[in-house]
C-alpha cells in the first residue's frame, strides 16, 4: 500500500510554492516519513523554520508550525525547547538562511547540543530572492551577484556544524530520496542537536545560470557526486576530489542542553 | 503581619515584579545598564522549575521569549538601547504574531554604543517607532524602583491581555538607584493570565475575530495545533495576500491598543488643580520636576506636575485638555525633544511648550526646572 502523506498535510495547504524540479518536496516527503516511523505526536511537534523557499515547508505540515524571521529559526526553537523540553522540535529552512544571517544561531545551537534536528536544504543559492549567491555558492559559480563568477569561498554546512559542537551530522541528497528519511530517523532519535544536510537543487535560479540543461541533469550531478561513508574510507584523496560524502559523519554522546538545565533547576531547589 | 520590605536597586525590583507576575522564561543577552534584570532571573528561576538562558545575541533572546511565549509561558527578555536596536526586527515578528512578551529597556546614551553607564529618556520613539511597518506600542515609563516594580506586573497584564510586546523603560538612573520597596503580598497587585481557547481543537483558528480585537492564543504542545508566522496572515495564521484580508488585520493590530487607551494609559497630576506652569515629565526627570514644583509653590508661583507612566499610547486626551488650562508648559527630557515633540502635537497649539533637554549623561535637576519654571510664569 501506498504511503498516506496526507495524514500529515494540512488539508488545502497544497499545492507548495516550490517550482518543478526543486527538490524541496523530496525532503518534505522524507520528513513526514521520518515523522511517521517514530510515530512522533502531532500535537507535541512544533516544526520552525526561518525564511525562504526552504523555509516555507512548516506550513504544510500538521504540527505546532512557526515560520520565523530570516536566519532566526534556532533561536526561536530554543525558546520553544526550552520552554517545554518534552516538545519534539524540528527546524528546516535553506543554506543561506541558516548559515549566513542565521549563521550565529546555528552555530550556538551545535554548541548547546539543545535536543533539537535542524535539516537544512542546500541548493547552494537565494531561490526566493531570485539567485543571489550564498555562503554555500561554489567559488566561481554564477548568481545574479555575482555575474563574473563567484569570488567568495563556500561553507561545508557539515563540517561547520561538527566544528561547532552538534553532535549528530548526517548528509544526505535530493536525489537520494529513501536515504532522506533515514537519516532523519536517526537524527531525531539522537539526543543533542543533530544537522541533517541535504544537497539540493534549484532549477530556476540556480541550474539555469550555470549551464544545466536540464532538472535531470542537476539530479544526475547529485548522484555522481554523492559518495556513501564507507566507499569513501576506502578512496584515497585523490578519487575523492570533487566528490562529496554522504551518510552519518559524526556521531558523538556529549551532555544535552535540556538536560543540563534540569540539573541546574535541581541544584537551585536545594 | 507586617509587610515584606527592602532596600532594592530597579533592575532587581523589574525582575521581582516580572516573577510576581507569573514569568516563568527569561532569555537574554547581557548588556549595561540593565544586565541585573538578567542575573537576579538567572538565580530565582531556576528556583521555580523556570528558565533562564543567556542567548548568543540580543536578535536570539529576542527570538527565544516569543518561541517559548508559544508554548504558553509569560516571558520576559532585557536589554538596552544598542540591543533594543537588534531586537526591533522580532519585536515587529512578535507584533505581526501577536504573542506576549515584555521587554524590560533601561534608557542610556545613545545613538550607538553611546554613554553605556549614562542615564538617558532617548528611547521612547524607539519604543513606538523602532520596527519597521504599522504595529501597536505599548511603553511604560516608571519613575522609583516600587513603581518599576509594579509596572513590570502591569507590562505583563497588558502584554497577556492585548496578545502584544510591551516595553518597560526606565531610564538608567531608576534601574540603578536603590530604593526602599514594599513588596505587595500575592493577590494584592492583579496578575492577568492568557485566555485560552474556548473552541476545540478543530474549530480553532490563531486569530480568529469572532472572539474579538484580540482572540485567544492557545499553546504549542497542547491539543492544539496552529501555524505562527511574520507573514501578513488570514484569521487561520496562513499568510494571505488578499486586500481585504490585510487591510482589516492590520487596522485590528494597531486598535486593540488605540481602542482601549483609557484602560492602558497611567498618569499621575500633581497640583495642576489651580496650575499656571504645568510641567510634564517621566522617570527621573519627574522626580526633579516634582522638588521644583514645590520650591516654586513656596515661591508663589502656581506650578504643576503632569506625570506620564504610560508613555504608549500617549496620554494626548489628558495633556490636551491640560493644555487648555495652563499658559505655558515645559517638558524637561534627558533627550533633544522627543517628548516635546509629542506633546505639542496634540495640543492644537494651546499653549506654549518650552522644552529642557539634556543629553550629556547628566540628570535634569530642580534647579534647571525652577529656572524655567520662573522664565516663563
């Protein structure tokens, strides 16, 4: 039988925004998935998220939904974990988003190891405001800044997020789409802040200026470029040149932020 | 039983009025000269099963109260001038959303970094026109560390009452001085809470008006699931583009305060019964004006004091009407005419406004006023 996502879609909230052959929706789907393998509660499920494209999924989706200001999704969701710690919470939203004007948020979240899944959506450009390039545009790509060719050099989300403090970083693709919900499986059911990214594409904005043809193609270069955690230990740096790793890359057991203020609630009770 | 007295500083009398309220979350950044607000919370809350947390900049604390405002809790964030800068962008979130929260601001130097330990008034127009687009204000300027502490419980009241932001402001000299305080007994001050939801779960709408200017806001994990966003949005919380749709939420944000001034602006007159002079003035500056009020009645003169504690909305009706009665009026401020400003935009030129304005980190003493006050008689 069939996958019922509706169970989780807001009834008239579809169709989303997003063009065709974004992979936005892929992730979306992944998510409620995810969401339905641990059987987490609705009602006790806020999803935040900041703004943009990425950033407009929480609305589609049956839970306690907030859809913030620019680059403050970790913030707000901070205060929500906080607040009431039994909350699942879960943030999506895009690269620029959350690692440029919510760059500070996000590295604080990884720092407090706050119990909270933050899946980030990477299609390497401002798709809302229409291609400007982001901290996560390659070095020499096309946006609409930067029609020479970009000149900034690019964050790697996964390693910015493991040097920060998260203590559960997976990677994962569009293209990939069965692997999606099973990294978030594992992320949500890790205690501490876990960073799901997944690679994305973005057709309209993205793909065009940089010589893509077509969708098929931005998902194929996905595919290629994609290289599981363990066929990796196996490569040497040179076969991996180019290549980006896939799968759980970090995976550590460090005191969870919630946790510790409980400890901090106890010893001011004494 | 006697009552419970003590010699407190006015940030530590905001963060007690803040607990006696019902706060139960603080999130801040730390900043001079209102970070006691931050340490005395980081001490008592964790006492009740409260939280505090020190975010990594004052745009996160911001964010972080209205985030655990959403699941129900009453909370309080604190900062000043450069900070209240940061935290404009989500005071308009928190207005748009309309979610409670209060934000305790001690008034120092500025613009910029400024005079950090000076005392200063030069935040009020912030407090209504800081953030971007059309919103409601809501700001209470008190002037001891006892009224500082009750008007934090107001700021609360009013915050939970309206579904809005309020700003306390109280410049730096009475968030700093220390005053005798007689704490009220519980039960004594009233203490507003949230209306819940009267609707099931799947008749609820976020801002559903058939409750009202202000519809009750249900809590992130409980039965009921909603959608918040900074979007401008339907009665559902779905963002809308639709004209109509707009126009009317944004009339509706800005009345729900515009329409009940009379329940939310405070003021206090002081021998303006038989008053010539009429002087008004808030927060420390008042102080000053009341000792020159007193050295110019023992003089003959017949001066008065209008004191404003509810900054926004402005008591325009009141000093309006006081206007008509006085020959002149003088608005001593730690700022260069911002309240001036205000008051004699809605006077319709009734009398004369003579302004004192002071903005070297000094305060506005008596003398000053009383000069004034003898000038223009």
């Amino acid at each position: 039988m069939a996958f019922d996502y509706d169970k989780y879609i807001r009834p008239g909230k579809l169709p989303h925004i997003w063009c065709p052959g974004c992979g936005h929706g892929i992730v979306m789907k992944g998510l409620i998935r995810a969401i339905d393998t641990l059987g987490l509660d609705k009602n006790n499920t806020a999803i935040v998220s900041g703004i943009g494209c990425a950033s407009r999924l929480p609305g589609y989706l049956d839970c306690c939904t907030l859809h913030t200001a620019h680059g403050r999704a970790a913030a707000f969701a901070t205060g929500v974990k906080m607040a009431k710690p039994e909350m699942n919470v879960i943030l999506c939203g895009g690269d620029g988003d959350g690692t440029a004007i919510g760059g500070n948020h996000f590295i604080h979240a990884c720092r407090r190891n706050i119990d909270m899944t933050y899946i980030i959506m990477n299609n390497n450009i401002y798709g809302m405001t229409g291609g400007q390039f982001s901290p996560c545009t390659p070095t020499g790509a096309k946006a609409s800044t930067t029609p020479y060719g970009n000149p900034d050099p690019s964050f790697d989300v996964a390693q910015l997020a493991i040097g920060a403090g998260a203590t559960f970083v997976a990677r994962g693709t569009a293209y990939h789409a069965t692997q999606i919900d099973k990294l978030i499986v594992e992320a949500i059911q890790h205690k501490g802040f876990s960073v799901v990214e997944i690679l994305d594409d973005c057709p309209t904005t993205y793909g065009r200026r940089n010589k893509f043809k077509s969708v098929i193609e931005m998902m194929n270069r996905l595919k290629d470029v994609a290289v599981p955690v363990k066929a990796a230990e196996k490569m040497t740096a040179e076969q991996l040149q180019g290549k980006i790793i896939t799968g759980v890359l970090h995976k550590v057991e460090k005191p969870e932020y919630t946790t510790e203020y409980a400890k901090v609630i106890e010893r001011a009770q004494k | 039983m006697a009552k419970k007295v003590a010699f407190l500083q006015g940030n530590e009398a905001a963060a007690q009025g803040a607990l006696y309220a019902g706060c139960t979350f603080f999130g801040g950044y730390p900043i001079t000269p209102s970070t006691e607000v931050a340490e005395v919370l980081s001490n008592e809350l964790p006492k009740i099963g409260g939280k505090f947390i020190q975010m990594e900049d004052e745009i996160g604390a911001m964010a972080s109260v209205i985030g655990a405002s959403l699941t129900g809790a009453k909370v309080l964030t604190a900062t000043s001038g450069p900070g209240l800068s940061l935290k404009q962008e989500l005071i308009g979130y928190a207005c748009i959303a309309e979610t409670p929260c209060v934000i305790v601001n001690v008034m120092r130097g500025g613009p910029s970094t400024g005079m950090p330990t000076g005392p200063s008034q030069s935040d009020v127009m912030s407090a209504k026109w800081g953030t971007h687009g059309d919103h409601p204000a809501i700001c209470l300027v008190p002037a001891s560390v006892q009224e500082l502490f009750e008007e934090t419980v107001r700021a609360f009241n009013l915050a939970e009452k309206y579904r809005t932001p309020v700003m306390v402001m109280p410049d730096e000299i009475v968030a700093h001085m220390r005053e005798r305080i007689v704490f009220p007994e519980p039960g004594e001050l009233e203490v507003i809470n949230r209306t819940a939801p009267s609707v099931p779960p799947e008749q609820y709408k976020p801002y559903d008006t058939s409750f009202g200017d202000v519809p009750p806001l249900a809590a992130f994990g409980t039965n009921y699931r909603f959608h918040v966003t900074g979007l401008n949005k339907g009665q559902d919380g779905f963002p809308t583009t639709k004209a109509a749709w707009v126009q009317a939420e944004e009339e509706r944000q800005v009345r729900k305060v515009e329409a009940n001034v009379d329940d939310i602006v405070q003021f206090e007159e002081y021998l303006l019964d038989d008053a010539e002079v009429a002087i008004v003035a808030f927060g420390s500056t008042s102080r000053s004006a009341r000792f020159a009020v007193n050295e110019a009645r023992k003089e003959g003169i017949k001066a008065g004091l209008f004191r404003i504690k509810t900054f926004w909305p402005f008591p325009e009706k009141q000093i309006n009407a006081l206007a008509g009665k006085v020959k002149a009026i003088i608005t001593p401020e730690m700022n260069l005419g911002m309240c001036t400003g205000v008051v004699k935009g809605c006077i319709d030129g009734k009398a004369p406004v003579h302004g004192i304005f002071r903005v070297d980190g000094e305060p506005i003493n008596p003398g000053q006023i009383l000069e004034k006050i003898k000038e223009v008689k």
